[in-house]
C-alpha cells in the first residue's frame, strides 16, 4: 500500500518546473512582448509620418482609418503578449519566492512634464498619465512604479496648479517613488 500512496507524490514532483525554466519562461514571453511592441511602435511612426507628410485632407483621413484599422487588429494580439509576459512573471514571482535573488519588474517613467492625457502631436508622442494608467490596469504586475522625476511643468494645467493635479494623479496610480527633477524648483 505504501508504495502507491507514493505514486501521486512522485508526480506531483515531476511536474515542478524549476527556476531556470520558469525564469527562461519569464523572460521569454517579456522578450516577444517587447518586440511586438517596438515592431507595431515602428508601425505607428510610419502612419505619422504618411499623415505629417499629406498636404490633402482627405488623403489624410484614409490614413488616419488605415492606421486605426490596424490598431483595433493589433490590440488583441498585444493584450495577449502581454497576458503571457504577466502570467509568467506572476509564476516566476511564485517559484523564487525563498531565493536570496529574484529578477524584480520596475515600471520607470521620466519627464512627464503634466502630461495627463495622450498627445501624439506633429511632433511629440506622449501616452501621458492616463496611457501609462491604461496599460497597468490589466495584466501588468510589476514590483516597483517610478519616475526620475519632472512630473510637473509644462502644460497650462500643470502650470496653473504648480503640479497639485498630477501629483494627486501619480498617487492615485500607486507610484512607489518619485525623483524630484529640475522642474519640481521651479515655483
């Protein structure tokens, strides 16, 4: 009796993944994550510049459809990178939870400058505050939030309140830190 009480238990045992190939697991699915990512980014700035470069309105809006188009069939395909990537973070967070050394995910932003809301301007792409916010709201654990700092000054809003406003937004979204930069002196 005894020998198949010890048949689950074996296994059980066969089936632990060990760290290294939960870790390779970690980093394989952030890799292709990441790559999807700079691949659609190159995309977009391709879109930009097709609909900087038009002189006719109407071309530009049969640019501007192409380019939304293919954001709403790229989407999904991101959600679910991105799914893989957090699963297998949230695993490898699980398996090393004892080890003396663990891989940790930092979210870093810099230079926000009161950008609350996304502006992809002529010349500028900023996702600002509620982009960032869009992005951590489903499947995006991560260990530390952090800004290196100029979270204030630069936009009428931001100017207007010396800051007040984003600084109650970086709190709301859980920054664990933030820098103070050269822009935070200037009031």
């Amino acid at each position: 009796m005894s020998s198949l009480m010890a048949l689950p238990l074996i296994a059980a045992s066969c089936k632990k993944e060990s760290l290294e190939q939960v870790t390779k697991a970690y980093k394989d699915a952030y890799l292709e994550f990441n790559n999807a990512i700079e691949k659609d980014a190159a995309k977009l700035k391709e879109f930009k510049n097709s609909i900087n470069e038009q002189k006719q309105d109407d071309k530009k809006k049969e640019i501007l459809k192409q380019k939304n188009d293919w954001v709403k069939k790229q989407i999904p395909i991101l959600q679910g990178l991105r799914k893989k990537a957090n699963d297998a973070f949230k695993k490898l967070r699980d398996v090393q939870k004892n080890q003396k050394i663990q891989i940790i995910k930092l979210v870093h932003t810099n230079d926000e400058h009161g950008r609350l809301v996304f502006d992809d301007g002529k010349f500028n792409n900023y996702s600002g505050m509620q982009g960032l916010a869009e992005v951590m709201s489903r499947d995006f654990d991560r260990d530390l939030l952090l800004s290196a700092g100029d979270l204030i000054q630069g936009l009428p809003l931001s100017d207007s309140d010396k800051g007040l406003t984003i600084s109650k937004v970086a709190h709301q979204m859980g920054y664990d830190a933030v820098a103070i930069g050269n822009h935070e002196f200037d009031w």
